[in-house]
C-alpha cells in the first residue's frame, strides 16, 4: 500500500439515478465515455443506489454483493460485476492502493431497465471507494471519475438537480492533480440550477422488469450506422438551448416538447441502427399513448425513455397524482414509481456490510 492511503475505512454513500431531457447516445470514445453530444438531466429524488465499500488488506481479490429487497446478499452478476471489478481496479491505481476491496450494492429500483442504475451505481461506487480510501472529491472530480467506469451517464449523477454533462469539448480538466491518472480531458458535469429551483415530479411507468436486451454501451457502438444519427446531432444546438430555457423559466411546455422528441429521436436511431435495437415494447405505446390522451384532457404531462421499455412521465407536482392513478390503471404497467427532481450523492453510516 502506497503511503498516502491513510485513513482505510468501511464506507458507504448513497447517488440518486438520473433521467435524460437530452440524451447522451454515441461516444467519441467508449472507453473513457466520452460523449459526442451534450447531454442534460435531471437528478432524481427516489431512484438510488446504495453502496458499501469495505478495503480488505488481508484479501487476494474484490468480492461484488448485490443486496436484494429483503436484505439478502447475493454475489453479483458476472457481467455487473465485471465492470465493477474493472471500476475499483481504475479508482485503486488513482488511489495508489493496492490491496482489495468487498463491495455491497443495493437499488431500490429495477437494474439494468433503463432506469439509469449504472449511473447511480457507478456514482456511489465511486464516492463509496475513493471515500474508503480516505479521499475528499469535489462533485467535479466524483463527475470525471464516476464517467470513468464507462457509465457516461454517472457524470451526471454525481450532482443533483437540473445537471448538464458537456463532454469531451470542455477546456477545463477536472481539477488536474486529482484527476484520474493519464489525461483525462473534460468531462465533467455541472449543474444549471439546484433541485429547489422546479419542483418536478416524474412518475415512472414499470412496463418491464427484465434487463434490457442490449447494453446502452452497444447502443453508443451502433449509433452512427443510423442514417438519421447525423440529422439529431445537427437538431441538439437549438434543443439543448430550448430545455436549458425550459428550465430557467420553469416553463414546462416548452421542455416537454423536447422531451418528447429527444425521446422518439434516441428510440428511432437506435431502431435504424445496424443491427437494428428495440427497446420499446407494447407497454411502452400504450404509456406513450396514454399520456398524449391526458394531454388532451388538459393534463399536462411530458414522456421521456431511455435506453429501455420503461416510460418516465414528468409533471408538476399539482398534477402527480391524477398521472399516477391514469398510468397506475393501464394493464401494461405493473408498477409505478413516484419521483421527483432531487439532491445529489451522500455519504452515510447506513452501511450494507
Ligand atoms: C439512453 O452509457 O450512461 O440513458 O451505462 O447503461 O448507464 P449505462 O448507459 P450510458 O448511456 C446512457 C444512455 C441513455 C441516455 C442518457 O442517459 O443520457
């Protein structure tokens, strides 16, 4: 163990799961997540991922636990842990660590649906280690690291509220001297205003439990053999601009209607790659469809999905729950998911291991 690792310690943190207004979909390089265009979220209140770091000097090799809802501890996937084992390798040799780790997970939302799980399990794996090394990070730097596990969406999740990730074109390194080990050029996210500023609710329609038939990561590989991936890219100046007014002015209709597109142009390149992807299902249509009826009836709600069948649902809170109960009877859904505009990660005590 290198000198300046003082302090080991069991540590914990909690990061919230984020859903895309603009959606980050092909990378300039996969490797270190390094988008091709900007991308703009907000950070979710509910949605979260626990996670316990434990270094083990003693140890020949990391162990990954996933803890279900009842608290039970099951070794974790071999792909999941995977990127895991790859991650807490990255963030030992940033550390100048060099023994090993038991590592505990817990969602409190279904993995690997495209409800953004890898980003809050990236972001609290990444707060959790660097803090059992003994390391203060700025949200900055917990940004450019987190984005390092390859889950470019982390970037996002390591701050909380309405958070814009520009990519590899910011000039600014995060903070250089604690930056990961080779260059790490940008990549940071920053926030354009904190959770108090709107208070949005996004109830999210569960029309599929499953994992996802193919990894975001493929997505991005794919994504520029879509003849239509060169057309989004040349729409997202003047989108972008439209949601960062949309919030700046809580104005809902204006974001709502970019949501909608960003929605449909992320699920129509992925359809026209090559080999095709298709995330949505039946349940996914009939959700869509649903909220275009409410719109109707004067409920003014906005769709968005991400890399998966689920649907997420963004209103203001006044109108919650009348979303909630029309959402909550479709036959397609088979549960729904109350959140809202939220703070980001947090360490704690509430440890899993
Ligand atoms: C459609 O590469 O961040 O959600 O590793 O699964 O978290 P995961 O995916 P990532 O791609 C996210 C794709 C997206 C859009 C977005 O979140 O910007």
């Amino acid at each position: 163990m290198s000198t300046d690792t003082v302090g080991l310690e069991k540590a914990t943190a909690t990061a919230p799961a984020n859903i895309a207004f603009v959606k980050y979909w092909g990378a300039v390089d996969l490797e270190r997540a390094l988008p091709v265009n900007r991308s703009i979220s907000m950070t979710l209140s509910h949605s979260c991922t626990r996670c316990t770091v434990l270094p083990r000097e003693d140890g020949s090799s990391h162990e990954v636990y996933l803890v279900d809802e009842t608290g039970d501890r099951v070794e974790a996937p071999e792909g999941f842990a995977g990127r895991v084992l790859s991650h807490l390798d990255r963030l030992r040799g940033w550390a100048g660590y060099d023994g090993f780790f038991r590592v505990a997970t817990r969602n409190n939302f279904p993995m690997a649906t495209g409800l953004g799980s890898s980003a809050s399990g990236f972001a609290a794996l990444t707060l959790a280690t660097t803090r059992a090394l003994g390391r203060e990070l700025s949200p900055r730097t917990l940004s450019v690291l987190s984005r390092r596990s390859g889950s470019g969406s982390a970037a996002r999740s390591a701050m909380g509220g309405y958070v814009e990730w520009p990519g590899g074109d910011v000039p600014d390194v995060a903070e250089r001297g604690l930056a990961a080990p080779e260059d790490d050029s940008g990549g940071h996210a920053r926030v354009l205003a904190p959770a108090e500023h709107w208070d949005l609710r996004d109830v999210v329609a569960v029309v599929e439990t499953g994992a996802k038939p193919v990894p975001s990561v493929e997505g991005h590989r794919r994504a520029g053999t879509s003849p239509y991936y060169e057309r989004r890219l040349e729409l997202l100046p003047d989108r972008l601009e439209r949601v960062r007014r949309g919030i700046r002015e809580r104005d809902l209709e204006l974001l709502g209607a970019v949501l909608e597109r960003e929605a449909v142009d992320l699920h129509l390149v992925a359809m026209s790659s090559r080999p095709p992807i298709f995330y949505w299902t039946g349940g996914t249509l009939e959700v869509i469809r649903e909220v275009r009826a409410m719109r109707e009836d004067g409920v003014n709600a906005y769709f968005s999905i991400d890399a998966g069948p689920n649907v997420h649902v963004i209103c203001e809170p006044d109108l919650e729950d009348a979303v909630a109960g029309r959402l909550g009877s479709l036959a397609a859904v088979r549960t729904l998911i109350r959140d809202g505009v939220g703070q980001g990660p947090i360490v704690s005590d509430d440890h899993l291991l």
